[in-house]
C-alpha cells in the first residue's frame, strides 16, 4: 500500500492532524489492534516530544520529515504497520490515549483515534494545503488502485 493509503493528513488552520486513512489495512480487514509503540528506536520516542507551555513552545518540538516514522501498530494476526508523518514539521502531540484504548484508532479513526499533530513549516504550508486530495479525488484514487490489483 502506498502513503496514500496509510494516513490521512487534514488540514485546519496550518495544523495537519494525522490519521489512520479510510483504505488502511487496519480500518478494511476486521483485525484487531494489539499495540501502538511510539519508539521509534533505541534514541526516539515520539512520546518525548518537548511542546509545552501555555504558548506551546513549537520550537522544542521533534521536526519530522515525510517519511519520519510515528508510531508502529501491531495487529493481533502478527502484521505491524508503521505510520509516517507523511509531512515536513513540529511535531505538536502524540495522541497517548491510543495507547490505553487502541480500539478507538478503528473504531473513531477521523475524531479521537487521531495519530498525530504536526504543524508544518510556515512557508510550505500553502503547498501542503493545496496538495491534499478532495475525499472525491481519494475516493478515485483508491479505486483505481484496487482495480489494477
């Protein structure tokens, strides 16, 4: 499966929240979430990303590329999937609460099963904005590859 197909990053005012996406594995198959790790390796966890403060002090935060790995799910059938930021920037928050209820991951996957808030950069805000696709065009695109499967 392509990037396409494993997160869905929706924009609201510069912030991207990252989600699992409608055509991900986990959402499609009926399995069942075991884990959710955000060790990403023996140096980083996305768990020790430094945001606080009443202002939120962005600047603290982990920088993250498109392909910088967020978190790895394991399913209950031996799978693991790894979950990209897909996105240039801060990394605001790690949603902790899968972490103790990974079953809203499939069951709320757009609201409170969210992965991530990542906050791209300024200048390449604009480009990101424009480059998401409409549900419409992500509805064709899935389609289109699924038939040529």
């Amino acid at each position: 499966f392509s990037q396409l197909q494993h997160n869905n990053c929706v924009s609201f005012c510069r912030i991207c929240v990252i989600t699992l996406a409608e055509a991900h594995p986990l959402l499609q198959s009926g399995k069942t979430i075991k884990s959710i790790n955000y060790q990403i390796s023996a140096n980083c966890s996305r768990l020790q990303n430094k945001v606080s403060g009443k202002s939120k002090r962005v600047w603290l935060s982990q920088f993250l590329t498109e392909l910088a790995p967020l978190c790895r799910i394991s399913s209950s059938d031996g799978e693991e999937y790894t979950v990209y930021s897909c996105i240039r920037g801060r990394l605001i928050e790690v949603n902790e609460n899968i972490l103790s209820n990974p079953a809203i991951l499939q069951e709320k996957p757009s609201t409170e099963g969210y992965i991530a808030v990542v906050l791209p950069k300024f200048e390449e805000s604009k480009s990101i904005t424009q480059g998401l696709l409409t549900q419409k065009e992500y509805e064709e695109v899935v389609a289109k590859r699924l038939n040529s499967s």
